[in-house]
C-alpha cells in the first residue's frame, strides 16, 4: 500500500512540475547586465548518489521521504587520507552535484520532489527568481556552484578555478 502511495505522489508532483514549466517563460532579458555566480553554503547544494554499475542516479541529499534509510546507505563516508576526500562507505557507489540548469539546479529548491511545504526547502529559489525577474538570463548572466559540502573546501576551490575556463567562454569574457 505504502509503495503504490509512494508512486502516485510521484505522478503527481511529476505532473505540476510539468504544469509550471510551461509558465515559467522568461519575458524579459537584459544582456547588458554582469554574470552572477551563486555560491551556496554548507549543506547548501542536492548532493545525488550514482551507481557505479548501472549509472542510475538517486537523490540523497536533501530527501524527504525515505532520507534516514537513503542517507546511512549511500552518503555515510569515511576520510581517506591519501586523497584527502570523503569516500561513500558504499563502494558501489560515488556521490555527485547535479549541474543541470548551469548549476543552478542544485541550489534552487533542495527538495525539488516536494510540492505541499516546498517553500521550507527553498534556497536560493526565490533570489533565482528575483534575478530572472530583474533580466538575468540561466547560463548567459546568471550561474550556480553546487559543491559537495562533505569535502575539503580545497577541493572545492579546486573544482571552482576548472571550471572558471568554462564559465569564461561562455561568457566571452578576457
């Protein structure tokens, strides 16, 4: 019973996603305005859990439903100090930041599958917003840095200067 439940919630918070795509059209953008990277803090970024094998990705940081038994399964880790990396104690397992929507998706909403009480796991949804409102245009002026908050933030500053060849490009900026 709980597992059918389970499945209609899921088809119907897939199908208001759907809905408000379809009103989510951008009207107005200035290209006039400087780029913006939001960075958010600890905690701060959807953290997904892949299987090595099968490459299916799951959502383990922030969950609702399900998060004690998702959490100790698959984002529970050790320090190794050879790398100087957190390491899943799942081995099948590796965890990631999710960079669609230029790195925005990871910061925006936390729990993205919630749809009653979204509100309480907004992050920088409603600054997203603001920005959109005010011209800002996702991957031309306005850009996200997720970062998986478990590891040194020298390995996250690591992840930040490779990617600033990508951001510069994108940007045509010298």
């Amino acid at each position: 019973m709980a597992v059918l439940l389970d499945d209609i919630v899921k088809s119907v918070e897939h199908l208001l996603k759907l809905i408000s795509k379809n009103s989510k059209e951008q009207s107005y953008v200035d290209p006039t305005l400087d780029p913006v990277l939001l960075v958010p803090g600890i905690a701060g970024s959807i953290l997904n859990a892949v299987d090595n094998k099968t490459g299916k990705k799951e959502r383990v940081w922030v969950r609702i439903l399900a998060a004690d038994h998702e959490f100790r399964d698959k984002l529970w880790s050790r320090f190794d100090p050879a790398t100087g990396r957190s390491v899943t104690l799942d081995t099948d397992t590796h965890i990631e930041v999710p960079q669609d929507r230029y790195g925005l998706y990871a910061i925006d909403m936390l729990d993205p599958d919630m749809v009653i009480g979204s509100d309480c796991v907004y992050y920088f949804h409603d600054m997203i917003v603001e920005f959109l409102k005010w011209g800002y245009q996702e991957g031309t002026t306005l850009f996200g840095f997720g970062y998986d908050f478990r590891q040194s933030n020298r390995k996250s500053t690591k992840i930040a200067h490779a990617r600033l060849p990508t951001l510069t490009a994108m940007l045509q900026l010298d």
